[in-house]
C-alpha cells in the first residue's frame, strides 16, 4: 500500500502515461488505496497540469490525453537511458534537424539523472560507433550541453579554441545561440577580449567550462544567429549567387530543398527556381543538386554549371 502522497502521485502518473485506459477499480488495487482517493489524486494531477480524461462506466476508466501545454513525464529508468542516448548521438553528429532544442533536452536531462544512469549513458554511447561523413566535425555532447546550460542561463563561458590555421587560444564569451547548420554546430557569441562577436567551430573547441558570471544579453548586430552565421561564413570565403531552374512545382521542390539553400518561387504550374548564396564548395551543392530527384537546370553560376557538367560525365563514364 501507498500511503505517502507524492509517492503515489508519482506512482500514479507512471501508470496513466502507459497508452491504455484504466478502470478505476484496478488503480485502486494497485495502489492499495480507495477509489475514492483514486479519484482525489486524479483531480490533484489535473490541477498540476496532467490532463487526465475519465470515461463513464460501472468501472469508470482514465487515460492520459494530449492537452495545451508539456507537463513534466516521469520515465523509468531504461526510457531515461534510451533517450538521453539518443539524443547524445544526435547532437553529437550535428544530424540535420536536430537544432539547440534537442541539446537543451539533453542537458536538462543528463542534470538529473542519477549517477548509475548517467554511467550507464556514457558506455553505450562509448560502445556506439555511428557512421559519420568522416569530415572531423563529431563533438563530445558534453562540450553542446555545457554551451546550451550557459545560452540558457545567461553566463560567460570559457574555453580553448583551435582557429582554422590551427593557432591555440584562450576564450571567455557571452553565449547567445547554439546554431546547426546540418553538418556542423557553431557557436555565436559576444568575446569579452576581443570587444566583438564572433562565431566559433564547436568541434574545435575544447575545455568548455562555465564560470558562473551572468551577464545582460547584449543585441546581436543582425536579426538571429542563424543569419549572423550565414553572413560571418561568406564573409570568409568566395561566395557564388546561384540560380536552378526545377522542372516540379514548388510543393515538390519544397520538400526536396533545405529551406536554408533556399525557397523555391514559381515560374508557372509545373516549374519553379531556387536562388540563393553558396559559399567556395559548389561542388557539394552540384552533389546534393542531383541527389534531388527532381528535373533542374542550372542557370548561373559558370562555376557551378562546370560542376554539374563534370558530375554527370564523371556518372556517365562510371556506368560504362
């Protein structure tokens, strides 16, 4: 029997997420109490936020629904494994779709958990070898989860950063967004010892620690992070203005084409263009151009039309 009420409101809770209806009589049984504090608890959870459904009936059923807002969950502890595992190896690869949402989910996750499960996480995901695009960009999860608990609770944040020519330095910033950009994550930040903001490469960085110091979020120079990143990467690099004509109507190219290369304009009912910036690797986008499958035709750049070219030769001569 339960007696202690959170105990067996928890208990409770455990029981209704399970997706099935259950009868009132067999609550009470097994939580060794009354029905009519079986219905006591019910209206105690509703007032928390848990929207429980109750079914008319000589029984009498509850099931938990879909309401407006997320309340907490309660998760045994082999659902807590497999989640925080799964989102360890997403944010881990930078998948494309998984943003800094899945990797707050992860740090307010690995905070509570109990030590046992936390080393439980870390050998499976040390026994884990996922299948990468091999361009070095992998990252510990637990380099996101220290960034996104400081982006979230507004405090400075140290650490080692290795530049692009591979020069050593120290950093301490103010975090202000975790952005993906589907192969890689990046950092945008305001650095305290060079008075500017600044994006960073997080699989070069190193020793992340958080100090502590809050900080006042200070405004970005351009509307998000994301558009910030765009215009600090192109600024680094010979950038092409591209244009590809689609032989689909847009619904068809929308779903095929990341909204981020571009949002396809029609030209009439069954075709549409893409224009948009792409910085010194045109030929990933000749690749990922004709892994569409979809009809196009590029119309500029020269440099990207040469590409494509070349690609299909190069797949022509492969099939013999």
């Amino acid at each position: 029997m339960t007696t202690d009420t959170p105990a067996r409101l928890l208990t409770l809770l455990s029981l209704l997420q399970t997706p099935r209806e259950w009868p009132g009589g067999e609550l009470a049984g097994r939580l060794g109490v009354s029905r009519r504090t079986v219905r006591r608890d019910i209206d105690r959870l509703r007032e928390l936020g848990y929207p429980v459904q109750a079914t008319k009936g000589s029984d009498g059923g509850y099931r938990l629904v879909a309401g407006k807002a997320m309340p907490p969950l309660v998760l045994d502890d082999e659902e807590a494994v497999a989640i925080a595992v799964g989102l360890r190896a997403g944010a881990g690869h930078a998948l494309e779709g998984v943003d800094e949402a899945s990797v707050r989910a992860l740090a307010k996750l690995e905070q509570v958990l109990p030590s046992r499960l936390r080393h439980r996480v870390s050998t499976l995901q040390a026994a884990t070898t996922p299948l990468t695009s091999g361009d070095g960009a992998s990252i510990a999860p637990e380099t996101l989860t220290v960034m996104a608990s400081t982006v979230a609770g507004r405090e400075r944040l140290r650490f080692a950063y290795r530049a692009r020519d591979g020069a050593d330095s120290r950093r301490v910033v103010e975090p202000y967004r975790l952005v993906s950009t589907g192969r890689r994550w990046y950092l945008v930040a305001y650095d305290l010892d060079r008075a500017d903001w600044r994006t960073f490469r997080v699989d070069r960085v190193s020793e992340p620690f958080a100090t502590g110091a809050r900080f006042a979020p200070r405004e970005l120079p351009t509307g998000s992070a994301a558009e910030y990143l765009r215009r600090s990467m192109y600024q680094r690099t010979q950038t092409y203005e591209f244009s590809v004509l689609f032989e689909a109507p847009v619904p068809v190219v929308a779903e095929r084409v990341p909204g981020w290369l571009g949002v396809p304009e029609a030209v009439d009912e069954g075709r549409c263009r893409v224009r948009g910036s792409v910085g010194d690797a045109v030929e990933w986008l000749a690749v990922r151009l004709a892994m569409l499958d979809v009809e196009f035709r590029v119309e500029e750049p020269a440099e990207l039309v040469r590409c494509v070219r070349e690609l299909g030769e190069r797949l022509v001569r492969a099939a013999g």
